[in-house]
C-alpha cells in the first residue's frame, strides 16, 4: 500500500505524492523547514520520485523551472510557511509569462493559527497573485475517505492544470495541523484497516488537449494567404517537443506559400537550417536600413508562437500593421502590436498545410529578395568576425554557434547575451538546443535555471553575464545535487553591457554606478569558494579547446573578460556597416 498510516498528516500527505506520482510527476524540489514536514517526508520516501533539497527558495524555483522547462513536464516545488513561498514569486512569473508548467505546494498553518500573531504565519491564499493558471487552498488534513477523494481528485485537477488550457503554475497552499512529524496515531492506525485498496485505480498520466481547425477552417485561411504575392513567416522564441517536426512544418507553409522565414535567435530553426532554405537571420541588421525596409515589407505576416526579440524588427511590423495571422495553441494574446490580427489557436505541427507539390507551392521573388540580402549580410558579418582576433563581446555568441558540440542544452541569459544571440546566432544543422527566461526577461534565476536544464541531460552550457550570474550565486549551492555537467561562459564586462547601448549611457554621472553596476568581483575566488572548476579563457583556440569535448559531470566555469564600452561601440559599426549592404 502506498499509503503512510503512521497519522493523519502522513496519510494525507502520501495520498497527495501517490496521486501525483501516478499522474507522471517525475521530480520534487524541497526547501528545509518544519511545517511541510509531511509533505517533504511523503516526497522523499516514494521510490519513484526523485526529491531533491535546496536551500535557497528564490533558487530552488527557478533550478524547478529549469527541469520544467527541459522535460515539457510539471516538477513540483515544495515549501514551508511563511515567506519562504514568497521567494518562489519571480519564477512562478516565469512560468507563467514562458508557459512552463510548475506545481508550486506551500504549506501552511491551520486556519485558526492564522491571523492571530501565531509565528511564521502569513496570507498565503492568492499569494502569486493571477500568475497561477489555478490556485487552491486545500481543506485541513482528516481522516474521512470523502475528503481523500476529494483531495485525490483536486490533485489530478491540479496536474491537468499544470498543461491544460496552456502550461503553467498551479499553487495549492496546503494546511497542516500538529504533529508535522510521523509520530503514531492510533485511529490512523485503525483507519488503515477499512481503506479500499482500489482507491487508486484509474489514475493514468495526463495528455493536455489539442485543437484542429476544420477543412473549412484551413481552406478560408489559405484562400487569403495564397493570394498574396508578398508575405512572411515570423517565428519567435520556441521550445516545441520535436524540434525538427516544428522545423518541417514551418518550412512546409514556408514552401507552400512561398514566404521568407524570420526566426529568432532562440529559435530551433537556428539549428535545423538545412530543414528551411528560405529561413532570414540577418533581418535586424537589413530593417535598419529605411530603404531595404520598405523594398523587403509584406503584405500579410504569419506569426507562429510570440514575437522575436529584435526591437526593429517589432517597431517595423508595427509601422506596417499588415494583416497578420496569429499560430499559437495558447488562450494568450500574443499580439504586443496591437496589428489586425487573427488568432488560430493552434500549433503550427496541428495546422493542416497541404502538400507544397500538390498545390505548386511557388517560387516568390519577394522571398528571393530577402534571401539575397540575408545572404550578403550573412558572408560579411562571418568575414568581419573571423577577422576579429581580440576577445570581443559579439563574436562569442557567433562562436558558440559554430562550436559546440551537436544537440548540446544552452541556455542563454537575458540582457545582452541573448540579443548578442539574435543578432550573431549562426544558422546551422547542430541541433543545439536553445533555452531562455523569455517570460518576464528579468536575470533572476539564470544560473539555477541553467542548472535545472542540464540536471540528467547532456552536456549543458550556460551563455551569461556578470551580472545575472552574481545576481543567483546561490544557484551554486546546486552543485553537489547536480546529476549531469554544466559549463558556464561568463562574459565578464564589469556591469550591465546592455546599458551601454542605450541613450542613458550619455549621462554619466550617474550612468556608471546606477546603470552598469560594476561589481568588480574576482570569479576565480568565488569559483574556489562553491568548489567550481574555473579557467580563464585568454584566446579563440583556446575557447574552442575548451568547448570541443564537454565534461561528463560537475560544473565550470569558462570566464571571457571583455570591455564593455568597446563591445558596444563594434556592436553600433556592425549595425551601421551591415545595413547599407
């Protein structure tokens, strides 16, 4: 029996974890502390679940989100009283912006302990706010077969809430009344005898739902589309379940309709190139150039997912405010532009395209235009970088396209690195996998999300500054939990790099100490305080020694110095030169 009848807590707290783990619950990350005393117990004694301690809330969260985010499946998060669950808040935004699934289980005091200075006590009900996609106080542990039922029930509500109508946090705040540890209880004893040991029968893992247009539908929307001579596909940041399904699929409509594809950075078409010929990287350097932009503008625009990160490219899409047709399963709107759009609430792997040679997919001048100058930015910018001997900012995120091993986990950080990435990011078929909190943008939590990417997977890589990497140096309390290898490039600048290239950069003071932030801390000491393998990257060959074969286990940390100052000021001849092309 999979029931602990030790007490009432351990009954109702084991209930839960079975369910859970019946449901397809894989992992638990717990934080210390006494008032989730039977939820921590339950988590750690079931034989098919991994339950893993953290210390630190605000990295615990966001190590969970990591997981999350690599598997495609619910961790849950586990948490006592108090404002230990307030520390959870950044990534349970996170998810929540980023569509990630968590299952988020703050414990908490009996209702008549709150709300009469009972010690660690707060209001925990609705405590994230709207984040949640469902949140729900649970009644009070009890013996009784209805209200276990009902709590069975709740959890396999809870885990379809998890992925269903769009992935994201479900928090259950959940009571516990004297004793929390498993001390004896006679009648819990005694309740044992007549519990029915099919109670959990029927409990199978959960698929979300999916939607369909109708041949109708599919047949309207091609009516508009065929029409018209000059159109584009706009992929932004992605995380698809089959990348190279996603990747067919976009090409499939590319080749159909022929339109030009402009994807992100972040996106797997960055990857799996040779899957789409008419994929656009180098889009933000040609929308700089006002006339190119006119030449190269659509019609009509077919958005999949959300937008990329490019803020010209955004800025040029508003200006046009062309018709534009929304791919996205989720029940958001995902429409910053405000354009006259129409949304298809479906993924672009369930979008019925027909067969490119059955409806002679045609060959566009507008999307060889596009290829032609994509191709000219393309050779230059890989002549002008390959000619860049010194260590500067933007060649790294080009580097690493070219370098890393086949299908390797990289997450990326927010600020520069991951527009260094939009702008630099090489088109190839490695397969690598890109991640990024893309959600809220904010650099909480990147190195404990990073971790989390790589706990049992392959090799990983962590693209970050100093800054977001300072900002979670608690992230590396992980380390010893870590079951895999995560390497980390730290791009250090001494500050905010993306600062520097904004207008504010001009006002100086107090540009430098309340927008770059340098905090001149020496890495290689930190590195030796957490235990983690630090090594000064002083050349390109010796990056790409340092690259060619990724560890097996532990963590590193590969650190860049850079002068901020100076990486902005190649980035603004880059873009001055590359447009006029």
């Amino acid at each position: 029996m999979a029931v602990d009848f030790r007490n009432t807590n351990t009954v109702w707290a084991s209930v839960a974890v079975e369910t859970l783990a019946r449901l397809g619950l894989q992992t638990a990350v717990i934080c210390p502390g006494s008032r989730s005393t039977p939820l921590t117990l339950a988590f750690a004694a079931h034989p098919d679940l991994e339950a893993i301690p953290v210390l630190d809330e605000r990295s615990a969260a966001f190590f969970a989100l990591g997981i999350a985010k690599q598997t495609g499946r619910a961790t849950a998060l586990v948490c006592t009283s108090g404002t230990a669950g307030a520390n959870f808040f950044p990534a349970v935004v996170e998810a929540r912006e980023s569509r990630v699934p968590l299952l988020v289980l703050t414990a908490d005091r009996p209702p008549e302990l709150r709300h009469c200075r009972a010690g660690q006590a707060i209001d925990q009900l609705k405590l994230y706010g709207h984040y949640p996609t469902w949140q729900v106080p649970l009644a009070t542990p009890a013996l009784d077969r209805s209200l276990l039922r009902y709590l069975r029930q709740t959890m396999v509500r809870a885990w379809e809430r998890t992925r269903f109508p769009v992935s994201g946090v479900v928090h259950l705040n959940v009571p516990f009344r004297d004793p929390l540890p498993p001390l004896p209880q006679p009648e819990a004893d005694t309740f044992s005898q007549t519990f029915p040991e099919d109670f959990f029968d029927g409990i199978t893992p959960c698929k979300p739902g999916s939607l369909r247009l109708s041949i109708g539908e599919v047949d309207r929307v091609f009516s508009e589309l065929g029409n018209c001579e000059r159109g584009a596909i706009v992929v932004g940041i992605d995380r698809p379940h089959n990348p190279q399904q996603y990747a067919r699929a976009i090409a499939r409509l590319s080749k159909t309709l022929g339109f030009p594809v402009l994807a992100d950075g972040l996106s797997p078409l960055r990857n799996h190139a040779a899957l789409n010929p008419d994929l656009i990287s180098t889009y933000d350097f040609l929308l700089r150039d006002r006339e190119t932009a006119r030449n190269l503008a659509p019609e009509v625009v077919v958005q999949i997912g959300e937008l990329p990160t490019s803020k010209v490219l955004r800025e040029w899409l508003s200006d046009l405010q062309a018709k534009t047709w929304i791919l996205d399963p989720s029940d958001r709107n995902v429409d910053p532009l405000h354009s006259k759009t129409t949304h298809l609430r479906i993924s672009i792997e369930q979008f019925f395209s027909p067969d490119p040679l059955a409806v002679k997919g045609r060959e566009s001048d507008f999307c060889q235009r596009w290829r032609e100058a994509d191709a000219t930015v393309c050779q230059t910018l890989d002549r002008t970088l390959s000619d860049t001997t010194e260590i500067v900012e933007p060649k790294i995120a080009w580097w690493l396209s070219q370098t890393l091993p086949p299908h390797t986990p990289l997450f990326v950080s927010n600020s520069m690195p991951v527009r260094d990435v939009e702008w630099f990011w090489r088109p190839s078929d490695t397969g690598v996998q890109v991640f990024c909190n893309r959600g809220a943008n904010g650099i909480d939590g990147t190195l404990s999300t990073a971790l989390g990417v790589a706990q049992g997977n392959r090799p990983s890589v962590l693209l970050t500054g100093d800054l977001a990497l300072l900002h979670d140096t608690n992230g590396f309390l992980l380390r010893r939990h870590l079951r895999g290898h995560l390497t980390i490039v730290l791009v250090n600048n001494n500050g905010g790099g993306i600062f520097e290239m904004l207008p504010i950069a001009q006002f100086d003071p107090p540009f430098e100490d309340f927008f770059a932030t340098p905090q001149s801390v020496e890495i290689r000491h930190l590195c030796r305080a957490y235990g983690i393998d630090y090594c000064a990257i002083e050349s390109w060959s010796h990056f790409t020694e340092a690259l060619r074969v990724l560890p097996e286990t532990g963590v590193r940390l590969l650190e860049l110095r850079t002068d901020r100052k100076a990486d902005a000021a190649w980035r603004q001849r880059a873009f001055k030169h590359l447009a006029i092309l």
